[in-house]
C-alpha cells in the first residue's frame, strides 16, 4: 500500500518512516512537510490514512472511486486534485488511463495512485534534486505531479499521431481493405483520452491564480506554463480527433467508389451475356419457319453474331471505364 513516506525540511528529505502513525505529527512539530504516497489502497487499508491525516469523507470516496474526472476541490483546510494519468500502449492501439488523487494540507501531501501509468516514484527522485523548489512547500508536490502527468500526455499524443498517420497512407494508398473498424477504435481511443485531457484546465487555471490554499505564490508562473502546455494538447486532440473523421469520412467514400465501380463491371458483364442469350433463346423456341433455319451455314452465321455483338459490347464498355 505504501510506496513512500518522507519528512521534507527546507526542501530536504530529513527522515523516512516505514508506517503511518506519528507522520503527521513529525510535520507538525518541524517547518517542513510530509509527503506519503500510496498505490491501489483498499478502503480497509486507508482508513488509518484517513484518521493520521483527518482527510474529509467526501475525499476520501472521490480518491477511492478511481474513475473521477480532472477536479481541484477544496474541504476546509484540505485541498484535493484529481489527475487522470495516461499511456499509450502502441501494440494495442490504446489509451490507458489511470488515476491520482493529491490530498494536500499545510504539512503534508497524500498521493493515491491507481494503475499502472505514471508511477511517482521517479517524479519524487527528480524533485529531491531541487531543493530550492520543494522549499516552496506541498504545491510543489502538486506541480511535479501535474508536470508528469502531462508529459505523459505528451507521449501519448505522439504515439496516436505514429498512427494516425499510417491509418491516412493506407487510406489513400488505393489497397482495397477494410480500415472502418480500425479508424473507429482509434477514435473512440482518442475521445477518451481527450476527457482527461479537457477537464484538467480549468484546476491548472486555479492553481496558476493563487486562489488555492497551501500553493506558494513562487510556483504560480511554472503552473502558468504548465496550463500552457495543457492548452496546446488539448487542441492537438481536438486535431487529431478532425483527422481521424476526416479519414473515416475518406475511406467510406473510398468504399463507397469501389462498390459503384464493381457494380458497373457486373452491370457490363450482365450486358454482355444478355445478347448471346436472347439470340439462343429466340432460336430455341422451336418454330418450323424462322429466318435461315434450314440454311446449311445458319448456326456459324449466328455463332459469329453472337461473338461479334459480345466483342463490341466488351470494347464500349472498356472505352468508357466499365471493365
């Protein structure tokens, strides 16, 4: 359950704590603050979470819940930001998103985790190594996260343009194949991802304002930015998004003038073999009198007819493209 708990003084990790009991109060009693991180708890196992830290009921359920959309919320003196974590798994052609959930009071940072995508752990490491700014306190928790998560979409964004990409050579390559069921997935990848996406800007406004309790008024340009980047991704999706119903819309056209294209061919060949039909069926009516039928050359005569009629049928019907 616990991935890590640290004590954080002056931007320095000072000590580490294998349990939870007594963190909260080691904050208290220092200038610095707690930052406990957590991976899939069961509600069983995050009820001494919640007592360490006093966390507000109705947090605690959205954290636990593990499909909340991107929200800052704020509960007296507790601040909760839910992130929707995200990678690209290129072999299947998905999105895989998960969840982060940060609890943020005074002196302390509580980050529950669900999934497998961006993991913590290294974005701890990388701020350990700025002390300058985990002095700013817990809002800098709360950017490194939001940084990484939205690198992360950065990765994704890249990984669905590799594809969509070839989805649009195959589409105007002229192969005959089905790309419908393909274009469609893609699609239904990209409007999930873009709900992660969308929904995060207006928390990353507020926290670039300054109207966010226990947020340093020093990290507020670097959240700035990071809206910034937020923004431009978001517009990449609305791209991509364009692109892939663009594409869908190219390939049933495509489709579309390949079945008219088939049905001329089968309306010409239908027309082709009508005219030696109707010849044999007029002759095959068994009549005494009918024109050059006891004539000795009579069957060659209307055998070449027929060939003949077919032969000129064939080449005007080549002539105008219809086979």
């Amino acid at each position: 359950m616990i991935v890590d708990c640290a004590l954080y003084e002056s931007g320095v990790r000072r000590s580490h704590a294998a349990g939870v009991e007594g963190v909260s109060d080691a904050a208290k009693a220092s200038d610095g603050f707690v930052w406990l991180g957590l991976h899939d708890p069961t509600p069983a196992e995050f009820d001494s979470v919640c007592r360490e830290f006093d966390l507000p009921q109705p947090a605690v359920r959205d954290a636990l819940a593990g499909h909340q959309r991107p929200k800052l919320a704020m509960y007296d003196d507790v601040v909760l930001l839910v992130l929707k974590s995200a990678r690209y798994v290129d072999s299947q052609e998905v999105v895989e998103l998960g969840q982060i959930a940060l609890f943020v009071g005074r002196d302390f940072v509580v980050s529950v985790r669900h999934g497998e995508s961006t993991a913590l752990s290294a974005v701890r490491a990388s701020l350990e190594t700025k002390p300058e700014l985990l002095g700013c306190g817990p809002g800098a928790v709360l950017h490194a996260v939001a940084d990484q998560v939205v690198a992360d979409y950065e990765d994704v964004l890249e990984g669905l343009d590799n594809d969509i990409d070839e989805i649009e050579s195959q589409v105007f390559s002229g192969e005959r194949a089905n790309r419908g069921q393909r274009i469609f997935k893609l699609k239904r990848e990209v409007l999930e991802f873009r709900r992660a996406v969308a929904p995060l800007a207006q928390p990353l406004h507020r926290l670039a304002t300054g109207d966010v309790p226990h947020v340093d008024p020093g990290t507020h340009d670097v959240f700035r930015e990071l809206a910034h980047r937020l923004q431009r991704e978001a517009d990449h999706v609305d791209t991509l998004d364009a692109l892939l119903t663009s594409a869908l819309n190219a390939h049933l056209a495509e489709v579309s003038v390949r079945q008219n294209e088939d049905m001329r061919k089968i309306s010409a060949w239908v027309a082709i073999m009508a005219v030696p039909t109707m010849i044999a069926g007029v002759y095959g009516m068994n009549f005494d009198h009918m024109p050059e039928l006891g004539w000795r050359y009579g069957y060659p005569l209307v055998v070449g007819v027929m060939a003949v009629a077919c032969l000129l049928l064939y080449r005007a019907f080549r002539r105008n493209h219809w086979l």
